[in-house]
C-alpha cells in the first residue's frame, strides 16, 4: 500500500451541464486539483476503478441515475470515500436526505467558485488523512515496522524514523531526551525491536519510581542474606537484561553510588550482585532516558560526566506535540481507532470543529495527554476537559496570526514532502533557500533530531 498525499487525490465531477461542469474543473484545477469531468452516473461508476478518485462531486439531479443512487453505490463500497452533492435551490428535503445517507457535503446551485474549492479542498484532505491511517493499519498487520509505530508525517518524525534505523542495529548506547509524554520509551522499544537483540528481553526500570535503598538491588541483584529481608537470591535487571535492552527511565535520578556502579559495569562488562565477590559477565544495551538537559546537569556536578558520556553515545530529542501539530490529525485518528477496539464503542469523526480544537489546544501531556483525549472522544466524555473545556475561551486568530499559521503549514507539509531537504523544499514553494530559511527560523520551525555522537 503506497503512501497517498493530497496532490495525488484527483476529484471526479459528474455534471451533466457541460458550462456547469466546465466552470468546476477550471476552478479546480485553478487552484491546483487534478478533475475529471463525466456527465453521467452510469459513465461515473465505469471511470471510478481506473481513476480511483479522492473525492466525488456529483450533481443529484441528472439523466438516468441520479446522484443519490452513486452515493448509496459509494458507500456499500468505500463508506470513508468523501462525495459531495450538488443541490439546486429549494432542494432542502433532499440535502437533509444526502446528509442522512453519507454525504461528506452538500453545495447548492448557484454558488460561487471559491465555496466549491474550500469544500472540495477540505474532502481532499480528510480522504488523504484517511488513506494514511488505512495505510498505517497495513504496516502494523504486516509486522509493525517503525513508520506504523513512530507515527507522523512531521519532518521531525520522519528523520526520527530515518535515525532509529540507522542505530538501531549497533551496540551504542542511547540518551532520549523529551518532555513527559513525548515517547521515550516507545523509541527505546523502537530500537531493541529493529536490533539483532529482539529475541532477547526488553528490561524497563524507572529510576525514580525506586527508593533509594532499593535501587542497587533491582539493578544489581543480591545474594540470600546480604542484608535484612534477603531470603533467596535474586537476579538484578541488569543481568536479565543480558543478550537484550535495558532501559533507565529517568536516569538522573539515579543516586551517585548507583551511577558509579553502573559505570563500572559499562566499562568492564561485569557485575556482582550485592553480597557476592563473584562477577557475572553482562552483555545488554544501555539505552537512557531524561526529561531535562543530562549534559548540561553533569556539567553543573548534578550527574557524573564520565557515565554521561558513556550514556550518550548516540542522543535523540524527542520534539513536543505542540511542535509537531501537523502531526495531531493522524496521531488521533490512530489513537481513536485503537480505543474504539478497546471499548467496542464507534470511532468518533474527526469534523472541523473538532480539529480546529485539537490543533489550537497547547498539549502540555504531549502525546499520551492526546491519547487520553481520543479515548475520552470514543466514550462520548470530553466535554468538560482539555482541549475542549478551553476551546470557548480561545479567541479567533488575527489575520496576521492566520497568515502565519498557514504560511507555517504550508513550509511544513512541503518539508514533510521533500524529506526534510531545504533545497527542494525551497525549490518547491519556488523560494529562495535563504528565504525559506529565514522563514522557517521566524516561524520556529525545527528541521527534526539529529544523532550526535560523544
């Protein structure tokens, strides 16, 4: 299953007025669409295999089959295929109709050039959306490889994908860095999984959800009696992490006695478990993870150096989601179909108000705060809680916001398009490089994490 963009979706128009059907393809078409114009239903359904339209725009009224009996045909054979009906005036009873039986829309006759492109652009992007999901859906059935798990089309996300690849495979070790929320721990999952280690465990621990006097003993292990309470021995996750991945979650937390430890065993590969002069030979992948800046606390004394940079082979920042709000349609989508599983409930619409809502909405949870919202859409609970309590509070955009906002939007999906290269993102906004630069370093716009090595 290839990946569909929007330029890719061509819109049919069945219009049996051939001036009505020549003025919506030049409109179209004027704003960048692929069209192909038929006259009839009969015509429509013999081109629908071979174009394999995005959207549909349809007259009802027309000679032989009228254009609710191909809304009904579209719907028994793709029900998320947008089809939009052309109504003449004093047609309410059958807009009510249309709406009732699936219409994405409906425009009534006469209308001007530019309702019919807003409303057809609009199908375009919600087909597009959906075409990505259905195609994610494959990839998890197919294996879940990285593009079905680290979900977006973000450049951000897509050099995040491109990195985890390329390290994936090696023994170094590996510091995420990221916000509460961002992922941390799926990317090390990411990387165990598209590892030779696979087959071996996967070890998480949370430095910060242990206590102190406990902590040596989850990591290290101990022998019966080496303190009080010690009854039998016990294996540490370092050592059953052995032939696999072990991740440290919130490892500057970790206390200096357990850091200079850990140190040890990254640098001779051995361990003894508490109560024990023996060593036991280890072999497993460090992979950390922090929620501020570990460089900046090892040189400021709060975090050993020399373990910092044993930590940071390779280092990964993970992006916030209110940096990535290009992001936030397809992240939803997935994660209410994923609930509407879970919960044997219908995966709510993704309409514009909707959408306009999560996009302005700040995300201070990251992506699991989104998540929880899809869930909570799913169960018909949202209202009342972020993003949706603030949405009546949040004032419209001036226009100067508004240009920006779309002005972002576009640089973004044109890197997304490019694979995040400035020169053919330049060249496809027909831009100067040095202004596209300077637009993006204004707007904020990140071109994505980057591995660095130390």
């Amino acid at each position: 299953m290839t990946k569909a963009t929007v330029e890719d979706l061509r819109v049919l128009i069945v219009e049996d007025d051939p001036d009505v059907l020549l003025g919506c393809e030049q409109a179209l078409q004027l704003d960048g669409m692929q069209t192909i114009g038929v006259s009839s239903v009969e015509e429509a359904l013999r081109r629908i295999a071979e174009a394999r339209p995005g959207v549909i725009v349809s007259d009802v009224r027309l000679p032989g089959r009228d254009g609710l009996s191909l809304l009904g045909e579209m719907q028994a054979a793709d029900v998320d295929l947008p089809v939009i009906l052309i109504t003449g005036h004093g047609d309410v009873s059958l807009a009510v109709q249309a709406m009732r039986s699936g219409a994405y829309d409906f425009i009534e006759k006469p209308f001007p050039p530019e309702h019919l492109v807003e409303v057809v652009r609009r199908a375009r992007e919600k087909r597009a959306l959906t075409l990505e999901v259905r195609r994610l859906r494959h990839k998890l059935s197919d294996g879940g490889r990285l593009e079905g798990r680290i979900i977006g089309r973000s450049p951000a996300m897509v050099k995040l994908r491109r990195v985890i690849a390329d390290i994936a495979g090696t023994n170094a070790s590996v510091l995420i860095s990221g916000d509460t929320g961002t992922g941390k721990e799926l990317v090390a999952r990411c990387l165990h999984d598209e590892s030779p280690r696979r087959k071996s465990h996967f070890v998480a621990i949370n430095c910060g959800g242990l206590p102190e006097h406990l902590v040596e003993s989850e990591l290290f292990g101990h022998e019966a009696g080496a303190f009080t309470g010690a009854t039998k021995r016990r294996i540490g996750k370092i050592e059953h992490a052995s032939g696999g991945t072990l991740f440290l979650d919130e490892v500057e937390t970790m206390p200096v006695s357990v850091q200079i430890k850990l140190l040890r065993v990254l640098q001779e590969r051995t361990l003894e478990r508490l109560g024990s002069n023996t060593s036991v030979a280890v072999d497993c992948r460090i992979v950390a993870a922090v929620k501020g800046d570990l460089g900046k606390m090892a040189a400021e004394g709060g975090f050993r150096s020399d373990l910092y940079y044993r930590l940071a082979v390779a280092s990964l920042a993970l992006p916030a989601l209110r940096d990535r709000r290009e992001d936030i349609p397809l992240l939803f989508a997935h994660f209410a179909e994923q609930a509407s599983v879970v919960h044997g409930r219908p995966e709510p619409a993704l309409d514009d108000a909707r959408l306009r809502t999560l996009m302005a909405y700040d995300w201070p949870g990251n992506v699991r705060e989104l998540r929880n919202v899809a869930d909570r859409c799913v169960l018909g609970i949202e209202t009342g809680f972020p993003p949706f309590a603030e949405a009546a509070a949040v004032e419209p955009l001036s226009l100067t916001e508004a240009v920006a906002a779309f002005e972002r939007a576009m640089i973004v999906d044109a890197l997304g398009r490019s694979g995040g290269s400035l020169g053919r993102t330049a060249q496809a906004l027909r831009i100067p490089k040095s202004t596209l630069h300077d637009r993006m370093k204004r707007l904020g716009i990140a071109t994505g994490p980057e591995p660095q090595t130390g």
